[in-house]
C-alpha cells in the first residue's frame, strides 16, 4: 500500500489537531522511511520479481527489523515514547505510536505472505495485492476518507496554505499513479533510492500544514 498510508495520516489530524501533518506522515510511513535505508546498508533484502504479485513487481524475502510485527510494535512504542518525552502529550504519542503500527496492520492487509511475525518467525498477508480493482479500491477509500477528515477540520491561513496543500495531494496521486505503471526497476539499489523519496513527503506535509490552522468550528 502507497497512497492508503497517507490516508492514515490525514484522518489522524482529526484525532490529534495540533500535531503537524509532517509529523503524522512520519508516523505512518516510518516502516518505510527504514526500509531503504536498511536496504542499502544490506541489512535487508529484496529481490525484483516482475508478476509475482499483480500490483506490486516485488518479493520482500528479508525484512525483518523494519516490517516484522515485533518490530513494527517495537517502532510504534518507541516513536510514541520519543514524542511523549518532547511533547508530554499523551494523546498525540498514542496517536503517533498508532500511526506506526497501522502501516504493518495496511501491509498486512496487501501484501502476500512476507510479512514476519518476528525474525525468523512465520510469514503472513492476505494478498490483497493479488487484485488491481481490489487494491486500488482499498486505497482509494483510505486516501479519501483521511482527505476529507483532514479538509473537516482545518482551514488555510492564506494562498500558500490552500495550493501548497493541494498541489502535495495532487503530488501524491500522480505519484502513486507511475509508481503502479512504471514496472519494476532496474536494480534493488535504485528501488531503495527512489524509496528514500518519501522524505520528501514528511518536509512538504510539515510545509504545508505549517499554512493551515485548525478550523474554529472543530
């Protein structure tokens, strides 16, 4: 899942109005943001396996400190606990520790039986992945639901508040669109380069939301 994670982060806004959606974007894309970077110091592995799922071009064989459960709790606790240590606000580390959780709840609900429980143990996902018009749907209605629970509760200060957003939503789409049409890479090398592009998103999300305020009637 690319675009749905985004979801997430745009509807959690409604739950914790005062954190940035930079902030929230970090949360629910933080598996990923490791994911790369892990890749690249050969801590983890993938191969290219063009058809192996429908959608998505790769085996995710060796992913086990980013993307297995145990992990993926440990994460979420530690983002929420960091966020507590600097913010002392129990409902937006809950939130943020929530967000980091829900990105392995969404893969496991896509991606085929590659999802660890822990290193080295079984290997889980209902393979949602497996069906264009299912996964598209899916994705679809969480980036749209959270778009519209975000647009509910906040308003733009001034222009930059209402295109900078709007032109990152519409980054996001088009994004999401070549990535489904552009097929697999050429190496595993650039897949984690351009994997490292979501960083990109946290900055701009953080930018953009710095120009909105949350709406009065809240």
């Amino acid at each position: 899942m690319f675009i749905g994670h985004f979801g997430v982060a745009l509807a959690a806004k409604k739950i914790a109005p005062r954190v940035s959606l930079g902030t929230l974007i970090f949360a629910a894309q933080f598996l990923d943001l490791l994911w790369p970077m892990f890749l690249l110091l050969g801590w983890e592995h993938v191969r290219i396996a063009p058809g192996i799922t429908k959608v998505s071009p790769f085996d995710f064989f060796d992913y086990p400190i980013s993307h297995s459960l145990l992990a993926a709790v440990g994460w979420s606790i530690a983002v929420a606990t960091g966020d507590f240590s600097f913010r002392r606000n129990r409902r937006a580390a809950l939130v943020l520790g929530l967000a980091v959780l829900s990105h392995w709840i969404l893969d496991f609900v896509t991606h085929r039986p590659d999802l660890p429980l822990w290193p080295g143990g079984p290997k889980v996902g209902l393979g949602l992945w497996n069906s264009w018009v299912a996964s598209i749907s899916s994705e679809t209605v969480f980036f749209v639901g959270g778009l519209v629970g975000y647009v509910s509760i906040t308003q733009a200060r001034e222009k930059i508040g209402r295109y900078g957003f709007w032109s990152f939503m519409i980054f996001l789409v088009i994004a999401w669109i070549a990535s489904l049409a552009a097929g697999a890479p050429p190496s595993t090398t650039a897949l984690a380069w351009s994997a490292l592009s979501i960083w990109i998103t946290v900055l701009w999300g953080w930018w953009a939301d710095s120009h909105r305020r949350v709406s009065p009637r809240a």
